[in-house]
C-alpha cells in the first residue's frame, strides 16, 4: 500500500513519508562532468528503466534510485560514478570498495569507472531494485 504526497504527488510506503518535494533536474547532476561519466551515467540509467518504473531524485551531484524505496543512490565524482547498492544480504566482492550494515539493508559501494564495471554490477542492481519493490530478489 502506498501514500501519494498531495503536493507533489510522489508515491511513499509510508503515510506522511518526509520528503522534498520534487526530483531535482538531472542536467544539474551532469554538468561539467567529462562526456565519459555523462555517458556511462546514461547507460546506468537505461540499465535501471529496464527493470521497471524507476523514480530518479537529483539533487547537486547525487543521485537516489526509487521505486516507493531507495534501492540505489549515486554520486558523480570526477572520474567514476560512486554508486551504492542496498541489498538484503552481504556480498564479499573485490569490486566492492565498502561495505555498510544498517537495519534490514547492507549498502554495497562500487566504483563505476567503464561499461565493464556496470556489467560487474548489474546482476546486484536488479537485486536491490526487486527488493525493493517488494518482489522475490
């Protein structure tokens, strides 16, 4: 079940979910960023809307990756993407550069610097997009 905020209209899990209103303009997150990086962040983003609606909020240079629950965020730094997957498991993988636990999630940091890298990790994003959106991972 979920709440939709009247002013914005965006759907939360939770009633009265705290939130900013609106997603923030990804042309902000990629400017001034080598053509690669915009590239890559694009294929990312193509990777992503393949597994289903997908809400992305942008806000300077970071990134959160939504169904009605982050399951991905980003952050554009000046030669790779920094992204963080949040899985319902640990995964020891040495393209994991960090590995946090918190609640029911462990938040997975990778760093995206080639198509290759996004291969490494797509498997886990299709993970963490499932879980949250409440489906078998």
């Amino acid at each position: 079940m979920t709440w939709k905020c009247p002013q914005c209209h965006r759907s939360f899990r939770q009633v009265n979910q705290r939130h900013a209103c609106g997603v923030g303009n990804p042309a902000t997150l990629l400017k001034d960023r080598p053509p690669e990086l915009v590239g890559l962040y694009r294929k990312l983003v193509a990777t992503i809307n393949g597994f289903g609606i997908v809400e992305v909020v942008t806000r300077n240079r970071y990134a959160l990756f939504r169904t009605t629950r982050i399951f991905m965020d980003l952050t554009v730094m000046r030669d790779a993407l920094r992204v963080v997957i949040h899985l319902g498991r640990r995964v020891s993988a040495p393209y994991f550069v960090k590995i946090g636990e918190g609640g029911k999630r462990v938040s997975h940091v990778a760093l995206v610097r080639t198509d290759e890298d996004l291969g490494t990790i797509k498997p886990f994003l299709r993970e963490a997009f499932n879980l949250a959106a409440g489906e078998e991972s």
